[in-house]
C-alpha cells in the first residue's frame, strides 16, 4: 500500500505549458483524501514551487515539498526548512572556475529565494527562470563569497553545445566532488556529493514512519533516476529519458496526456 507519492513538477506533472490540468489536480486530491502525503520533488527552487501547491491547494496542509534537487525539504504550512544539504562557500569559487573558459555559458547558484546569476544572463538561463516564476538576478562572485546567500547547488546554462562541452571536459571531475548531472540540454547542475531527490525522499520517509516499499515516485528525467530507483513503486513518464525509463519498474502515459493521473488512478486508487 502506498503511503507516500513524490511527484516530479517539470515534465511529469505539469505539460510543457507548464500548467496542471484538472485530471491531474483530481487524481492527487482523490490520493490525499486517501490518506497518502503527496510531496512535489523538484529540481525548482522554493519560489518556484509554492505557486503550484497553491494551485493545488496543499499550501495549508501539514505536508512537504522538496526542492533543489533534493538539497532541501521544507515543511509547506510556513514554508521553513526541515533539513538540508548546502554547498560550503569556500568551494563556490572552485565551481565557477569551470565555467570561465566558455564565456556563452553562465554560473547560477540558488538560495530559498534567488536565482543567482554571475554576470548577465543569458536566453537560456532567462528562460529557465521564467518557467520557475523567478526573475535572474544578476551578481558577481564577490557578492557571492562576501554575502548572506546560503547555496544549495549551483548550475552551469547555456547553449546545448556548450553544456555538452563543459559536461565532456569536466563532468567526471566535478563528479569526484559533488552530485553532477545533466538535467536538460541546456543545464548541467552541482549540489552537494549526498543531496539528491532519492536520499532527500528517504529522509522524509523515515521522518514520517513510512517503508521504501510504501513508497511511490513519478518521473521523466535524469535527476529522477535515483528517486526511481528508490522507491517500492517506481513510474516513469511516457516522455522520460532512456535513464529514466531504465529505472523505473512501470511506465505511464505522458505529462501531456495525464500521465501522472494514470498513474495514481492505476497503483494508489485501483481504479
């Protein structure tokens, strides 16, 4: 029996218009009303987040969204954190020192609040903060390493091209230290070794009391991958990546086509 359902937002619950339709909004409310805690995983920051528990009308409940990749976990009835997984200052520089050499490609960091950015952004990180509801705010590194900003990963956006280089040149390197992955064409993200969404849900679950087994994770993407192998009951999009469908012990139907609804109806609801 599922007890807890994580949801990825991008690709999975939302369509590529980024909106919910309302088969999706009845199938999550119908699993609630059944006694699951349904939690939002997301690569998104906090902002970027609390726009669509409010669409979904989870705000004023006692539940949880993890964000960042997994790097946080807030409780949603105040929005503070429960725990977390920051990347330490001193090692932020070290980051940005693989992006100086492709100066199309821009270093992004995020806080709960900020989509940092180093220098001006560009049209794919604009874009990327668009579809987060999260305007780019531009700083400099020594804004970064002198201020208040607690980082919870840092992304590399740009040009697909360009990603791909910095992923080809660098990425088992940056991979010996920190958590890399590309998880669109155009970004390639770094959080702390430990933080993914798998060992965020983990923690949640053993918070709440509930089994692996009992456990139940929808996903398309790369950064869902450990998720999906985490959980007891495991579904990848129709529209995943090869790495997730490889994953995942079941597969839906797309996020255009009420995948996730499928989803919930068929293994939590018996419909």
């Amino acid at each position: 029996m599922v007890k807890l359902l994580a949801i990825d937002m991008d690709g999975t619950l939302l369509s590529d218009k980024k909106h919910i339709a309302e088969e999706q909004k009845r199938a999550i409310k119908e699993a609630i009303n059944a006694g699951v805690h349904v939690v939002l995983c997301t690569g998104r920051t906090l902002k970027g987040v609390i726009p669509l528990y409010e669409e979904l009308a989870l705000e004023d409940r006692k539940g949880y969204a993890i964000v960042n990749n997994g790097c946080a976990i807030h409780n949603t009835e105040d929005w503070s954190i429960v725990d977390c997984e920051m990347l330490p200052k001193e090692e932020l520089e070290y980051l940005y020192s693989f992006s100086e050499e492709f100066e199309e490609v821009n270093f992004t960091l995020f806080d709960d609040d900020n989509y940092l950015c180093i220098g001006k952004p560009n049209k794919y990180t604009e874009m990327d903060g668009a579809f987060v509801f999260t305007k780019v705010k531009e700083v400099s590194m020594e804004e970064i390493l002198n201020g208040e900003y607690k980082i919870y990963k840092t992304m590399y956006v740009g040009e697909p091209s360009k990603i791909d280089e910095i992923q080809e040149k660098y990425g088992e390197k940056l991979c010996e230290k920190y958590n890399g992955i590309r998880s669109q064409v155009s970004i390639y993200e770094t959080m702390p070794y430990n933080a993914d969404k798998s060992s965020a849900l983990k923690r949640l679950a053993e918070r709440l009391g509930i089994d692996r087994e009992e456990v139940m994770a929808i996903g398309d993407g790369n950064n869902d991958v450990e998720m999906l192998k985490y959980a007891g009951v495991s579904v990848a999009m129709g529209n995943s990546t090869e790495d997730a469908l490889k994953a995942a012990k079941f597969v839906t139907d797309t996020n255009e086509n009420d995948g996730v609804a499928k989803a919930i109806d068929k293994y939590i609801l018996g419909k």
